[in-house]
C-alpha cells in the first residue's frame, strides 16, 4: 500500500509539474506585452504554451515548427497579413511544419499564398473563429493526420480555393469536422 501511494504522489507531482510549464506568451505591437512580434513570440516559446495576440495589424509570416497556440483579440481587432510584398506569392500566412498540436483562433488571416498551411504532422489541430481572405488557398492541408477540427470560420475572397485536404496515408483513421463555418466567393469550395 505503501508503495502504490508513492506512485501516486509522484504521478500528482509530475502531473502538475507538466502543466506549470506551460506558460502563456503576449505579443503587443505598443510594447505592453512580452514580445512585438509574433514569430518573435514563437521562437521564444517552449512546447503547448499559448501565445495571446494583442489588438493589431502584423505584417508578418509565421513560422511554426512546434505545438503552440496562437490566439488574437478576434477577428476584427488582430489582423495577420502576409500579403504586405504584393510580389511574394509563395509564402503563407501561417506555415505549420510538423508540428503535433495546437489551435489557431481569434484572427483575421490575408496572404499573397495560403492563409494557413499544415504540412507533415498533426494530431490535435484546431482552427476557429478566424476569418481568412484574399489568399490563394485559405486553408492548406497537406499529409496531416489524426484529429482536425475547422470550426465557426469565415474564409472568402481566394483566388484558388477556400479549403484543400490532401490525405496520403490511408491505412489511418482520420476524424476530420468541419463545422459553422461559411465558405463563399472563393474560386472554388473545397477539396479533399
């Protein structure tokens, strides 16, 4: 008995150990957060911390090779816009390369290229409460896997399409919802 409450103790110390490092990041153009940019916030963050985005425009692209949230102040107050270099259209908004987990919301989204980009990895992937538009492709998925959810976003205005799923390995399950969200004057809809 002694035994089984020292592994017990020791799994509630490790438990709460693991969910104190998590920490949250906060980016403000003026200065009052802990970073001015967002990517700068990323570099800085360590694996499952949240990055809150103050009120905004970031004329930036986001590189994120690990698993963090980023959260605005909503669609309406925190804009992302990579499309500021009218002659770059091969660099998304948003690219996500490996990366296993986290979840995107709360942001205004426009880019020359793909407005959010998933490539290689993905296991808990959320995207909601964003509007995307004037992108080529809004969403871009590519070889995720696992569990995806896209809901309550507004994705218009792209030049190709609004939402691309490529799947490559079919001996998975894959549980995809796409739910709330509204698609229009986009080239076309979806595909996947």
């Amino acid at each position: 008995m002694k035994s089984f409450n020292q592994i017990i103790v020791t799994l509630c110390i490790l438990l709460f150990a693991s969910s104190a490092i998590c920490e949250t990041l906060f980016v403000d153009q003026s200065g009052a957060g802990d970073y001015i940019t967002i990517q700068e916030a990323i570099n800085e963050a360590s694996e499952g911390d949240t990055i809150q985005i103050g009120p905004g425009t970031y004329l930036e692209h986001l590189d994120v090779k690990k698993n963090v949230s980023l959260i605005g102040a909503g669609p309406n107050f925190t804009w992302l816009n990579s499309a500021s270099k009218p002659t770059d259209n091969t660099v998304s908004a948003i690219y996500i390369n490996k990366a296993l987990s986290g979840s995107i919301s709360g942001m205004r989204i426009t880019s020359n290229a793909n407005g959010i980009h998933f490539n290689a990895g993905g296991n808990n992937l959320t995207i909601r409460n964003c509007i995307i538009d004037n992108c080529q492709y809004g969403i871009y998925l590519h070889n995720i896997s696992n569990t995806l959810y896209i809901y309550n976003n507004l994705i218009v205005n792209c030049d190709k399409m609004a939402l691309h799923l490529s799947i490559y390995n079919n001996d998975r399950t894959y549980y995809y919802t796409i739910k709330g969200n509204i698609i229009a004057y986009n080239k076309e809809g979806g595909y996947i």
